[in-house]
C-alpha cells in the first residue's frame, strides 16, 4: 500500500482565500450573499487545492444528494440488448451530468427486485427518480409513491388510481403509427398486418390503436402479438403467414420486431417491398440502417425523451415542486413522431 496525501479540507481553501470557512461553505453549496470578488478568491483556492466537498456534510446543508435514481423495470438481459435503452440513458445521463448529478441505475428482474428498488428509494439515498418501461401490473409506481420521491415517468403512465401531479414523457405513438399505415395503405397495399408490442406496456396499446384507426375493419388474423424483441417478431411474422399468406404489407411495433419479421419473410421467398412492405417504430439506426433492405420505421428522438425526462425531474427539484408544471398544471411532454422513409416500403 501507498501512503495517500491528505484531502484538503475546507479550512485550508478559507486560508488560502483569505476568507472565513463560512464564506467557502456557501460558495461550495451554492448559497448567496456572498460578493463575486470573493467567490472568485474561493473558487482558485479550490481549483489549487484539489478540494473535492465532502457530499456528507453538503447534504446536511443543501438537504440535496445531487444523485438521481433511474430505474428501468427490465431485466438486465434486456436492458444491455435493446438500443432503446442506450439511448434513452444516454440522454438521461448527459442532462443528469450537465447539472453534476450522479445517476444510480437500478434494474428490476422479480418482484423481490421490486421491493428492493423501494427500499433504496426511500432509504434517503437520491433526490428523485427517473422510471420507464413500466408494466401494467408494475407495483414500482406505488412503491416509489409511498417513499415520497419526486419521480418522472418515461411513457404514458396506465395504471388505475390518481394521476394527479404525475409527470411523464412519451412519444406520438398513437399518431406516428397511423402515419406508419396510412404510408402503406397509400402504397396500394390492402393486407395490413400488424406485429404488436407487449401489451401490457402503454406505447404497444397506442401503437395498435393506431394501427385500427386507419385499418377500421381489418380482419382480426391480420394482427400477431409479440413482445418487442426480434425474436417476438419471428415467432409472429410466422404466424402470420401461416394464417394470411396474402399478407402484402407489416406495420411491426419497433424496428427490432420488424428486423425479426424481415428475416422470416426472407426465409420464406418474399421479397421485401416488392411482395411485402415493412414498416418499424423506433429509427434506431444501429437497426433500422443495418437490416435488408433498409428499415422505413416511425422516428421517436429516444435520447431527447431521456433529456427531457432529467430536465424536468431538475427543474421541479429546484423550484420545490417537483411533480407540478406552472401554475400547478401537469408539464408532461409528448413528443412528435416522424416517418422516415427508406427501402422497405
């Protein structure tokens, strides 16, 4: 073992500034009255000193951790799998660090994992929490409600109760999969299919909701529920053959369903668009770029979701209302999906 230098203390950054160890407290955590040539004079001496605060001590000052909670209700396997979730914690985490935050990410595989992610929230660890990919019989929504901690959700929140005060971000689902079918039906395609999400999460419902409001009296065989994986999207473009092998046209709830239905409609000798056009959701690139042909798909801008969802959890937790926008109203954001065109359809 090395021998360690000792840290500076806060003593020794008010000596070395030439100012009271008063005076460097509120500097360090923020605080006012303190006039800018001397919060100039505190901020060198730290700068020269290496003076890292002790976030013990600052907490009991500031009541603030700086460290957020984000929590996704998947199993690691799928988390470390699915782009999606890079991205999204991408974004989370550039807004979390533009703001010198800590993100604590808290992955739940049972419901043991549950409990356990509700003691850590309220056990005074974090100043929020950040949750998504939320399930409809997910007990987290009650659990992080009981510990008391500002939270924001990522997706139309779906389960029953009192919504009042909860704050969420989420995409155009509905509208960017009617936009997904109406591009095929405009293509002359009349078989329609559509591959679903999980449908115990609210972006599959909306997306098939969407898919019915323009396909009003498809016929029921020509939707096949999967689960957002590829392998969910094979199992269904399977059936799907099987039962309508006139399909000429998959609207798939993401583009790793669709990249899974692409390879068995591959498989199978069709010919992509020619026989079948495709469409996905999501304009994952390192996707929708890579299958062949190239994916048409519904673009939702997954990082800024993530950004918007810190943003928001931010802001609240500066002006001590965190669960309410201006003038008390909900400040949940849907954002706007595009269509983005490519080879598939």
């Amino acid at each position: 073992m090395t021998d360690t230098a000792p840290r500076p203390t806060l003593e020794a950054v008010a000596a070395r500034a030439g100012v009271s160890r008063a005076t460097v407290s509120r500097v360090v955590n923020g605080g006012d009255g303190v006039r800018d040539i001397l919060v100039e004079r505190v901020r060198k001496a730290v700068e020269e000193l290496g003076y890292v605060p002790n976030q013990a001590a600052r907490s009991l000052v500031t009541r603030r951790h700086d460290a957020i909670a984000v929590v996704v209700a998947e199993p690691e396997t799928r988390v470390f799998a699915d782009p999606f979730f890079a991205l999204q914690l991408r974004g989370i985490s550039k807004e979390l660090t533009a703001h010198d935050n800590q993100l604590v990410l808290l992955l739940t595989e049972g419901r043991d994992d549950h409990a356990r992610v509700g003691r850590y929230v309220a056990g005074g660890h974090v100043d929020g929490a950040l949750v998504f990919s939320l399930h409809l019989d997910d007990p987290l929504p009650q659990l992080i409600q009981r510990a008391g901690v500002p939270t924001v959700f990522g997706g139309r929140p779906g389960w029953s109760g009192d919504r009042h005060g909860v704050v969420y971000v989420d995409s155009d689902n509905r509208g960017g999969a009617r936009d997904a079918v109406r591009h095929l039906a405009g293509l002359g395609r009349t078989r329609i299919a559509h591959i679903t999400g999980a449908l115990d999460q609210t972006s599959a419902v909306d997306r098939l909701d969407g898919y019915r409001d323009v396909m009003v009296d498809a016929d029921p065989g020509l939707i096949a529920e999967a689960d957002f994986t590829p392998a969910g999207g094979e199992r269904a473009m399977r059936e799907l053959l099987g039962r309508c092998p006139d399909v000429d046209a998959v609207f798939a709830a993401n583009d790793l369903t669709a990249a899974g239905a692409l390879r068995v409609l591959r498989e199978a000798g069709r010919r992509v668009p020619d026989d079948v056009a495709v469409i996905g959701f999501d304009d994952m690139l390192t996707v929708a770029e890579q299958t062949d042909p190239p994916l048409t798909t519904v673009r939702q801008d997954i990082e800024e979701m993530g950004r918007l969802m810190a943003r928001l959890l931010l802001r609240g937790l500066d002006r001590g209302t965190p669960q309410e926008g201006v003038g008390g109203t909900p400040s949940s954001v849907v954002l706007p999906t595009t269509l983005v065109r490519r080879a598939s359809a």
